[in-house]
C-alpha cells in the first residue's frame, strides 16, 4: 500500500515525518547552537575526541543538549569518538547513570575514585557506571573507537558533569555552563569492582529475550518466536520492570530501556506493532534496514550504519534487514518514570493466536504487556 508523501494514515507517519524523525551519519543534522558543537575544542579538551549529540529533550541542559532529535527527559544520548591512542579526562556524573556502549573498536573504561579498576569494553559490549563514581574512557584500539553514551537520570536529576578541579582554568567559565561541567578537588563515591563489574553485558554471552519468556512464561517459543526480531537481546531495563526483558542482566533508573536486535534475514523482523507511552529509537550498529510505519508498511526509509530514527508512541513500527548477512540495531526505549511500555500488536494476529495456541495464550501475553488491540489504541 503507498500513501502521499505528506499524508499520514492511523498508526503510521508520513514520509516527510519519517524523515524528521531520522538523524543521519555523519553530519546527525546537529546544530551550530548545540554547546557540543559550539564548543568543539573545549570538549575536545576535556573528553579527548568528538562529542555528537544525538538526543535529548527540549529542556536538557549540558553536553547532549540542542540534538536534533526530541526523547523523553528520563535519558539523553549522544556519541563519542576517540582517535587512536587518545583517552578522556577523569569525570563524574553527580545524578546521571552513564551506558557506555562500544559500538566500534576497543575502549577501556577505568573508574574508582583513583580510577584504580578498568573495564574491557570490546564491540557491542557495554557498562553501566553508577551515578558519582568517577570514570575515564580510553581509546584501546588501533582505529577510532566508537561509543554510544546514555545518560540516565531520575525526575529532577541533572545531566551535568564533574571535572578535576586542576582543569578548571582552560575552560571558560560560560563554556562550562553550556556544557554542564562543574569542578572540584573530590574523588567521588567507592566504586566496588564486583558491582560495577556486575553492570558490564558482554555481546557474545547475551541471551535474547524469547528464550527466558518460553522458561519462565510456558509461552510457547513458535508464538514468541512471531512476535519479536530473530534475537532481541535486554541490555539495561527499569528497577521493577515486569514486561517481556524483565529477566536483563542489569537494571536502572525508571523510563530507559536498552537493547540490542538482530535479524539474521529480511523476513524475521517483528511484525508491525506499537508501543503505549515510549519512544523506540533505533541507532544502526551494522548493515542496512529499511525501516516501515502503518499497519501495511505504509511508509519507509532507508538507514545505514550510525544513522538514528526515533518511532513516537502509538505509531505501528516495523523493520527488515536488507544487507544479505545478519545485523544488528540498538534499541532504546524511553517513557516517563514509571513507564508501562505496553506493545500492541494488530488483532489479527490476536484471532490466529487463539485459534492456535487457545484463549488463554492472550491473557498470558498481557501479563508481560503484550496485547494484540493496536488497531483500537491507534483509533482505527
């Protein structure tokens, strides 16, 4: 089904809303404004490479502010990249959990109030630095690494970043302020090793989703294996979440969710389906997709590696690998605290699932947030 360009049907965005909504490598549509790019050789000073700002909402202050793309104020999300042999300067976060995802290279990340434990970060592996423990990101590597970094805040909690008191003279005291860095001459909060460490999710030992939900749900595996990507791997979700990653490796502040889909083929994307009350935003770790809105695919576009596109809520969202070999997106979802993060799913399926498995497989999918009503929640 084709629709106009600039004519959005229920459930799906227009061509030209798709777009808006896709932030592409390498330029991520960032602006002059943003504090990020407005202060590149300060931020090159104090973190070593290049700071991209990616997302944050309109009222975000600090280093990811002024991004082009909106998100709930729970989190922001913004690059960086290190050239070989370069490293950051020791920093804290007073309120904000730091995910540090490599999505190219090798980095180290070291942390303490010595920064005296480290942390061996290879490709699509990831740590969660606690809020106020003190931390460095080294380039390991023998290329530009690459990491994704999202902030995670709870309600009223600030973005901003503390810096060694001895660098406070070459950075201008309005530059801090757009950048959200402070100063001073403390150490921040002991680090425990086997904590942190514990915050640390390794690519290869990952297991997706759909195999603790057939373990702990008696979902059956064929019906869970029709509802998501081939693999959807939880990385962090909210303390108390009780939805379909509720057994992740790790969890975090209210309103953020991570992680990581894999298709190995064009055909096994998750059907089109919505999300209640967060925004899904998919930032391409490797090859190409074509990403759809609508109930029928109405509307797609195209995105390559690095690039971003953010699904609003109640927007039927799906996505086909079309590289020829197996890839990967990380999924990040955001809501406000306490967010449900129902999916929908259109009622046809909800009617074959009935008939498959019986009426009780969609009570025990709406345990988990699972229900198949979308058309009625999109007002079709």
């Amino acid at each position: 089904m084709t629709m106009s360009p600039s004519i959005a049907r229920p459930g799906a965005l227009s061509l030209e809303q798709m777009n808006r909504q896709l932030v592409p490598s390498p330029g991520y549509r960032v602006s002059p404004e943003a504090p990020a790019s407005k202060h590149q050789e300060e931020v090159k000073r104090l973190y070593g490479g290049r700071l991209i700002p990616l997302m944050a909402s309109a009222e975000a202050t600090g280093r990811f502010s002024l991004a082009a793309l909106t998100c709930p104020p729970t989190a922001c999300t913004g690059k960086l990249d290190l050239s070989k042999d370069t490293q950051t300067n020791p920093w804290r976060n007073p309120d904000a959990i730091e995910c540090v995802f490599c999505a190219d290279g090798r980095v180290e990340v070291r942390y303490g109030q010595n920064l005296e434990n480290k942390i061996a970060l290879g490709r699509f592996d990831m740590v969660s630095v606690p809020a106020n423990v003190r931390m460095q990101i080294v380039n390991t590597g023998a290329e530009v690494s690459r990491t994704v970094n999202v902030l995670s805040v709870s309600p009223g909690g600030s973005y901003d970043a503390i810096f060694d008191a001895s660098l406070s003279s070459q950075v201008e005291a309005t530059v801090a302020r757009d950048l959200g860095i402070r100063f001073d001459d403390q150490a921040g909060d002991k680090a425990e090793a086997a904590l942190v460490e514990g915050r640390v999710t390794r690519f290869e030992t990952l297991v997706p989703y759909k195999k603790d939900l057939n373990r702990t749900s008696g979902l059956p595996p064929e019906a869970t294996e029709a509802l998501s990507a081939g693999n959807v791997f939880p990385l962090i979700v909210p303390e108390g979440h009780v939805g379909r990653s509720r057994t992740a490796p790790m969890y975090g502040n209210q309103g953020l969710y991570i992680s990581i889909a894999e298709c190995k083929a064009g055909t096994d994307g998750p059907p089109p389906h919505a999300h209640s009350d967060t925004q899904e935003s998919f930032y391409v770790l490797d090859g190409t997709f074509d990403m759809f809105t609508g109930f029928d695919n109405e509307s797609v576009v195209k995105v390559k590696p690095d690039d971003l596109i953010a699904m609003p809520s109640k927007v039927m969202r799906t996505f086909a690998n079309t590289t020829g070999r197996p890839a990967r997106l990380l999924v990040i979802i955001q809501g406000p605290d306490r967010m449900s993060d129902t999916v929908s799913f259109s009622r046809d399926i909800g009617e074959d699932f009935k008939k498959r498995f019986g009426d009780e497989i969609i009570e025990k999918y709406s345990n988990i947030r699972m229900t198949f009503d979308a058309e009625e929640r999109a007002g079709v």
